[in-house]
C-alpha cells in the first residue's frame, strides 16, 4: 500500500509540473491583453451557438483585457478537426485555450502539446478523460456542470409523474463522451430509485434525425413504454416529432437536457415535461474568466462545479 502511495504521490507532482513551468514564464512584465482561444463543438447545434453568443457578449464587455479568437466543428463527430483547431491555436500562441472537446480521450494528447507550449488550457462541457490524463501525467482544469446531478434532476420529476414499474427508455448522444456517460448515469439513479423498468437504451449521437428514427423504433418494439429520456434537447425534438407523428404525445412523457429555445417551445406546448438548464451562455465565460485568473494570479488550477437547474416551463 506504501508503494502504491508514493505511485499516487510521484504521479499527483508530475501533473502540476506542465503548470508550475507556466507560472514561472506568465509572471513576467506588467498586464497585457491576453488571447483567449474558445473552441467548441458543432456550430450547427444551437447549445454552442448559445455558448460562443455568451463568450462574445463577455469579450465586447471586457475588450481591453482580452481578444477572443473562436471557433468550431461543422458536427458533433469531426474529433481530427477540433485537434487541428487546437494546433492552429497553438501555432498562434495564443495565452489561453478554452475547450469544449468532442470526445474525451482524442483530445488529451493535442492539450498536452499546448500545456508544453506553456498555454494555459482549460476544459469546459465535456470532461476530458480522466484515466487518460493521467496516464500522461498532467491535469486539465475542468470548469462545467455536474452532468449527473443534472440527470438526476430531470429523472426525479419524471418519476413524480409515472408509477413504480413503468417502462422507459433512454437514449444517449455519442456513447463515448464523458458528459453523455454522465447523464445516462443520472437518468439511471433517478429512475432505479423510483423502481421504474428501463427497457431499452439507444445511441442517437446528440441529433435529432437519428433520435426521431430510434423514437420509432422504440414505439414499434415496447409498447409498454411511458417515457423517454433524452440526453439532450436536440434529441428530444427528433423524439417529440416521432411521439406527434404516432400519436402517443400525451402518452410517452418526455425529457431534455439543455435548455434550448426549441425545448421551451415544446414544455409551453406541454409535449416535454422538463429539461436541464446549465447555462450554456455562461458555460464559455466560465472558462474564459478562470483562464484570465490563472494567467494573472499564477494559481495551479483545480476543477470547478458550475450550476445546474430545472427547467419545467
């Protein structure tokens, strides 16, 4: 056990040594304006949308301490070109990255070259592999929501609306991100402690056509089914399409995560009974300001818990 400590122990020292480096090159000369490089995930999606609109809001209210350089992917799927945004952000020397990545281990190696090129990264949305970072020895701050507790919130009032046994499904976005693995997790516990059947699980990878074809498939193979579980809002607008088509609205209860203006539509039309608000005009600017923080305090960064709140109408 001793050996196994001093492991932990060599281990915990080596991943605060990327930083301590960093501190040493950043506290020189007086304050300047920083770059701060913002990538994120599709574009197309309207959370990130929402996500970049904040972070640009934020800059325009604070443009004398930085420059925000921002981007992102055409999909929810093109890891490779989110390594190659974080190359070019490297090759820019920029001070700061703040990063949404699209799945968790792909990322690891590419904020390992910009922790070497003594920028400060900070993760945002989705955790970086934890296993992974550790395997090479370094750590990246993680700045975003309990994506569990989230899930919880949202499974707890469905159960208050079903009965113990009832059967329901959930369906995850891309099975292999932390974030996604996350709210499965939460929409398990909520549902397990309330004694509800979960009869099926389906990948429909955060998109709402993929969600509106597993929706059908859903209805077609459990027609016991009460409620469906969505891991994002996206997804539970392809669901609430199929739940319309078949008539089983009122039926097939339905939840979200996110907080989208097209889930708020479908609560005020009573065709979802709740989502997950965590804040995705803020989601940025909480990186963004935590990086300013490390690049001006010097501080060896430590993960921080942002909100969550229910959202029923």
């Amino acid at each position: 056990m001793l050996a196994d400590a001093s492991k932990l122990s060599r281990r915990a020292a080596l991943s605060l040594l990327p930083w301590a480096a960093l501190a040493c090159r950043k506290n020189q000369g007086p304050p300047v304006r920083r770059r701060v490089s913002l990538i994120v995930k599709s574009l197309a999606n309207e959370f990130f949308q929402t996500m970049e609109h904040g972070a640009r809001e934020h800059q325009r209210a604070h443009a004398e301490e930085y420059e925000l350089l921002p981007s992102g992917t055409k999909d929810q799927y093109d890891a490779p070109k989110q390594v190659g945004l974080v190359e070019r952000a490297i090759a820019q020397g920029v001070d700061a990255i703040v990063l949404a990545p699209i799945e968790s281990k792909a990322l690891v190696p590419i904020c390992k070259q910009a922790l070497d090129a003594q920028i400060v990264v900070v993760n945002i949305d989705n955790k970086l592999d934890a296993a992974v970072l550790g395997e090479k020895s370094f750590s990246i701050p993680f700045i975003g929501p309990n994506n569990r507790k989230g899930a919880r919130l949202a499974g707890d009032r469905l159960a208050k609306a079903l009965k113990p046994g009832d059967a329901v499904a959930i369906i995850e976005g891309v099975a292999a991100t932390y974030n996604s693995q996350q709210r499965k997790r939460g929409f398990e516990d909520a549902m397990r402690a309330a004694g509800m059947r979960i009869v099926a699980y389906r990948v429909a990878n955060w998109e709402t056509d993929q969600a509106e074809r597993t929706t059908r498939e859903l209805l077609s193979e459990h027609a016991e089914l009460r409620a469906i579980l969505a891991a994002n809002d996206t997804m539970a607008l392809g669901a609430a399409s199929a739940l319309a088509a078949a008539g089983k609205t009122e039926q097939i209860l339905l939840i979200g995560f996110d907080n989208t203006s097209a889930a708020r539509r479908l609560l005020a039309e009573r065709r979802m009974l709740a989502t997950v608000d965590h804040h995705a005009d803020r989601q940025a600017v909480f990186g963004i300001e935590y990086a300013l923080e490390i690049l001006s305090k010097n501080a060896i960064p430590a993960d921080r818990e942002t909100p969550v709140d229910l959202i029923t109408v």
